[in-house]
C-alpha cells in the first residue's frame, strides 16, 4: 500500500515537469498561456510536496501501531537470577509469539529455556502493547560458571498481528556484556531482599518470645503454689510436688 501511494506521487510530480516543459517548448514562454499552465503545475507540485510528507507522518503512526515483540536477558529483575524476558515495544498486541534459535539458550543443567512446556504451543499466546513476561533462565553464579566462553545468542521472533497476518524479525541477545559488568550498580535491589526478610525474622522473634512467656507464667505459677518457708519447699520437693530442676530455675529468676 505505501509504494502504491508513493508511485502516484512520483507519477504526479514527473507528470507536471513534463507538462511544464512540453508547454516552453511548444508555446514559448512569451506568451499567458504558458504561465498560466506553469502556475497549474507548480501547484500540484505544491500539493505532491505536502501529500509526501502526510504520506510518511501516516507511514510512521501505522508503524508505531504494529507489534515488536523483542526478547532480552534481564539480571537486574530479580536478586541474584538471570531472566529471559519479552517485551512488546509496538503499538499493537502480538499473538503466537514464538522464538526460534540459531543456538538453543540453555540453563547450567543442560535444561532447554522456554515460556511453556507445551509442545508446539507458542512461547508467549498473547502479548500486549508495552507487555512484558519474563522465565527464569538460572542462578547468576551457575550460568556464568557453566559457560564460561559464549553467552551471546541470535535468532528469530516470529509471531501475528491481530489481523491474524504473520511477520518475523531478527533478534540478539547477550548475557556476555554482564559478566564482568556491575549486575547492580544501585543497593535497591538488594535493600528490597532484605526488607523482604523482615517478617520471617518477626516471627521467630515472636515465637522465642511466646515460648519464654510460657516458661516464665509456668515458674511463677508454681511459685504461687509453695509457700516460701524452707521447710515446706524442702518436703514439697521430696513429694514431688515442685520439680529440683523447675526449683532450681525458680530460684534463680527470683534472684
């Protein structure tokens, strides 16, 4: 469609010169005729010039309206875990999203890297505009232990617009240009790990402390239960009736 539109421009623009020159030539440029058809040509001049340009301002917003789903290996997403991820950069959703690689990416087990475990199911079924989805590739450590050459891999995104028309594209993805790279160059990341530990911490704290609440309710209640003369804690400990050990440790919190 837009060589269509391109081709009737260019006919339009070739069609005036020649009808500019065909008229110099035949009536002279003596004569009113001749500038009056000059004036005519350079007029639709004008109005090609300006069609040209809306022509590709209209080219431009179609373009931004199609999908370009894009895959890239993102490591700062989560801590310490390498991501395969796909973003939709178009205007426009992506259906049947699939990758197909030129060296298969595999995780440090050998493990082929895929969104679905679905044979012959697309990668991604559906991809909104500006969408993105990420699968877990590997421990940032294994990964880069297990290849240590080449961790740069190329392929094609293949994938439908919602007109159900098909379209491929060219992708490259590196993993190489971070392994000597700062994989964090801000502590948010990792400040937000930490932050999440908060209330695991919490509770084991408030289970110790739950834990030394009993303790302390079971010695002061035996503690209420013996009167405090010698002899009487001396024959309830022969009985039975307080524990040595339980005692023992009354004794030494009462102190």
């Amino acid at each position: 469609m837009y060589w269509f539109v391109r081709s009737l421009l260019v006919a339009a623009t070739v069609a005036s010169l020649a009808v500019i020159g065909a008229v110099f030539y035949a009536i002279g440029p003596r004569q009113n005729e001749t500038w009056a058809v000059l004036a005519a040509a350079l007029a639709v001049l004008t109005s090609v010039v300006a069609s040209w340009g809306s022509q590709r301002v209209l080219e431009l917003q179609q373009e931004e309206r199609k999908p370009y789903p894009y895959p890239s290996v993102d490591v700062s997403g989560r801590y310490s875990l390498l991501q395969l991820r796909i973003t939709n950069f178009g205007g426009g959703t992506a259906r049947d999203v699939r990758l197909v690689w030129d060296r298969p990416l595999l995780n440090s087990k050998g493990e082929l890297v895929r969104f679905t475990l679905q044979e012959g199911a697309p990668d991604v079924p559906v991809l909104l505009p500006r969408e993105s989805v990420a699968v877990l590739i590997d421990g940032h450590v294994q990964f880069y232990q297990t290849y240590a050459q080449n961790a740069d891999y190329s392929g094609w995104v293949e994938y439908s617009d919602t007109s159900g028309k098909r379209a491929r594209h060219a992708f490259f993805v590196s993993a190489e240009k971070y392994r000597k790279s700062l994989t964090y160059d801000q502590e948010v990341l990792k400040t937000h790990y930490q932050l999440q530990q908060i209330p695991d911490k919490l509770e084991e704290l408030a289970s110790e402390v739950a834990e030394f609440r009993k303790v302390i309710g079971e010695l002061l209640e035996n503690r209420r239960a013996v009167p405090d003369n010698p002899a009487v804690q001396q024959d309830a400990t022969a009985n039975g009736t307080i524990d040595s050990g339980r005692w023992a440790e009354r004794q030494d919190v009462k102190r």
